[in-house]
C-alpha cells in the first residue's frame, strides 16, 4: 500500500511541477537517465518527442511554450519488486505563448515505468510515453469591453 500512495503523490507532483514551469523539481522526479516521449501518431514513436536525462527534462520544462493544467486520472499500477507501471488518463488544457495562438485540449493517457532507487529508496521515473486520443484546438480573443468603443464613443450614444 505504501508503495501505490508514494506513485499516487508521484503523477500528483509530476503533474504539478509540469504546469508550474519548475523544470528542477519536475526533472528530479525521473531518474538520472529517464525518459519522457510522446507519440506524434498512436503507434509511432519515432516522429515523436524524446528527451533523456535530467538536465535535458529540466530545459523542456522550462523552455515549454504553453502553460496549461494536467487533470490526471487515478493510476492503474502494477508493482513488481523494485519496478513498477503504470497507465494514467489525463487530460490537458492550455494555450500558447504567441499572441492570437489557440487554447489546446489533449485527451489521452501515460504509459509509465518507474524504479526505486537509492540509499532511501523512493520511486522515480525511468520511462513516460504519452499517446494522445484526441487533439483540439480554439481561437478565443477574450472579452472586449465596451464593444470595441471607447470613453468618448460611449458618450455619444
């Protein structure tokens, strides 16, 4: 049971450190040489994202062009000694830095393979592949006050 509770804070704390842009703890949660990959199309992996190792984790963190929020879905997890798995659902909103640019919604899922590591030993990721279900995309402009109209066009009327 501990070990489910500690995956469970795990994708909370990975989640959490993605969306908040903190490559230094988000990275910490992977292992030295660990993994993060999406797929560009469901079963290709080869046109997709692929970073390894902390230091290049903590850059793609940081270096996102998107802020956003991760709704995870409770993990099905399978432990095998010092190894583990996992898949967890997930949802993404966001939206990107470029004025005009579109919000994004992602629906779909992680593939995870964690490793307890250390002296005291705790989880980590070693491997994370995202496969996306679906993909959208919408232009909002946001509120304009007054129509558009200025002070002065608003006391005319």
């Amino acid at each position: 049971m501990e070990d489910r509770l500690a995956i469970l804070e795990l994708e909370g704390l990975y989640a959490r450190f993605f969306d908040d842009h903190d490559g230094a703890a988000w990275a910490a949660l992977f292992t030295s040489d660990g993994v993060y990959r999406s797929r560009e199309r469901r079963s290709d992996l080869s046109t997709g994202t692929s970073v390894r190792g902390r230091e290049s984790l903590h850059a793609f963190c940081n270096d996102a062009p998107y802020t956003g929020i991760h709704l995870m879905h409770l993990p099905q997890i399978s432990i095998d000694g010092d190894r583990a798995r996992s898949r967890v659902h997930m949802e993404w909103f966001g939206s990107f830095d470029t004025p005009g640019s579109s919000s994004k919604r992602l629906v779909g899922y992680y593939d995870v393979e964690y490793t307890r590591v250390g002296s005291t030993p705790v989880w980590q990721i070693s491997d994370r592949v995202t496969t996306t279900f679906m993909a959208e995309s919408r232009i909002v402009h946001g509120y304009v006050s007054g129509n558009g109209l200025d002070a002065a066009d608003t006391r005319r009327m």
